[in-house]
C-alpha cells in the first residue's frame, strides 16, 4: 500500500469512527440529559454508584477527565444535593466524593434507562461483531499508552 492510500485509509476510518461514536453519544445522552444530567454528570454519578466513594481524583481518572473540570461537575452535582464531599481526617487535604441518599435513587432510575439505550445502539451489531468492535477499540485504545 502506497503512502497516500495508507494516510487516506487512516483519515477515512478515523472520521467513521469519530462520527459513529459521536451518533451513539448523542443519542444515548438524550436519556441522561432527560434526567436534566449531563453526560460527566452520570459518569460521575455511575463511577460512585458502582465503585462507592471515591477521591475526586479517581473519579476524574474512571470517567478520563482532567482534575480541574471534574471539579466543576462535582460542584454541580453538589449543588444538586446529588453528592457530598467529606474531608479526610488524617489528611485535610484529600476529599472522598460520596452519593447522597437522592443521587443514590437518581442514578439507580437513570442507569436502566442508559443500559437499555446502550443496548439498543449496539444491537444493530450481533454479538461477534461487537466483541470485534470491542477487542478493535481496546487495541487502538492501548495505542496511545505505547508511544
């Protein structure tokens, strides 16, 4: 394969693949911001619901946000009364993220409704195709930690 067949083959496939992730989000979010959250919103929400309380900092590293934004969302959604922060007492400086009583509730309803959406975008796949889909987007994914 020529140089520029190669970097065409490349661009081609990168603009399907950034289209087709941005379709499914866009459609999948729909569900979250019914829920009036956004998309960092449930991830941070989700994170918590499965994981239980974590540092803001993990919370940014389970949902690939940077620190300085996951601050804000936090902020949002503690505004929301959706979570609470508590200060470590050892170390004032480290704040553990929990669920409150009503994110608890919210994101237990919101979750189904994604799962159920995010099966049906990836039902247009049989089953092979989306362990192809998935082994695929884990190999690209590592990539980026190789250079």
């Amino acid at each position: 394969m020529k140089k520029a067949d190669s970097t065409y083959l490349a661009l081609n496939t990168y603009t399907k693949l950034m289209r087709a992730a941005e379709s499914v989000t866009n459609r999948t979010s729909r569900v979250m911001a019914a829920a009036g959250l956004t998309i960092s919103q449930f991830g941070v929400l989700e994170a918590l619901y499965h994981k239980g309380p974590l540092c803001q900092r993990d919370v940014a590293a389970k949902i690939l946000k940077s620190t300085g934004n996951i601050t804000l969302v936090i902020d949002n959604l503690e505004k929301s009364a959706l979570v609470r922060r508590e200060r470590d007492t050892g170390d004032r400086r480290y704040l553990t993220v929990h669920l409150t009583e009503s994110g608890s509730e919210l994101i237990a309803k919101v979750f189904v409704d994604v799962e159920a959406s995010i099966v049906a975008e990836m039902g247009s796949l049989n089953g092979d195709e989306q362990e192809l889909l998935g082994k695929l987007c884990k190999k690209l994914g590592l990539r980026g930690g190789q250079q």
